[in-house]
C-alpha cells in the first residue's frame, strides 16, 4: 500500500517537477520577449525624440524666416510710404509752380493791356 503511495507521489512529484520546468522555460521566454520589446520600445522612443527635435527646429527656423519676412515686408511698406510722401509733395511743388506761372502770365497780360491802354 505505501509503496503504490509512494510510487504515486513520486510520479505526481516528476509531473509538477516537469510542469516547473515547463513553466521556467516558458517564464524565461516570455522575460526575454518583454526585453526585446522594452529595447524596442527604447529604441523607438529616442528615435522618435530626435524626430520631434528635427522638426522643432524645422518649426523655428520657419518661424524665424517668417519673422524676418514680416520685417522685410514693413521696411518696404514704410520706404513705399515715404516714396508715396515724396510724390505728393513734388506733385504739390509742380501745382503751385503751375499756378504761380499762370499767375504771373495773368500779371503779364495785364501788365501788356495796362500798357496798351497808356500808350493809346
């Protein structure tokens, strides 16, 4: 009777003895699997990192040529101002050069009828 007990406890034992070492195994297999995607991962990350880092400065030098741009854009709206200021001042000059011209030649004409009067 307790050599048939033994017996089954023995074959009992090497089954869970075996199913332990079925299980390690796999316990090993999966921990390396989780190494390999933890480095994956790792990987990943930093790769993506530097990613992001290039396009941030892909985003800065965007802007900066932006911010440039704008400036260019308000030096050349000021210096079209300015030019559009000196226009209308010579064009203010040449209107009253005109205007004085027509005036003295009314003053002339007058003067010549004045004088056609004297001498008549």
């Amino acid at each position: 009777q307790h050599t048939h007990e033994l017996e089954q406890y023995q074959e009992q034992n090497q089954r869970f003895d075996e199913e332990r070492r079925t299980l390690c195994l796999r316990i090993e297999a999966l921990e390396e699997e989780l190494r390999s995607f933890q480095l994956q991962a790792h990987e990943e990350k930093k790769k993506l990192e530097g990613d992001c880092g290039v396009a941030q400065e892909h985003a800065k030098d965007l802007e900066r040529r932006l911010n440039d741009t704008e400036k260019a854009y308000q030096v050349e709206k000021e210096r079209q101002t300015a030019v559009k200021d000196e226009l209308s001042k010579e064009k203010k000059k040449r209107e009253d050069l005109v205007e004085e011209i027509r005036i003295v030649r009314e003053s002339e004409k007058l003067a010549k009828k004045e004088a056609e009067v004297s001498l008549a």
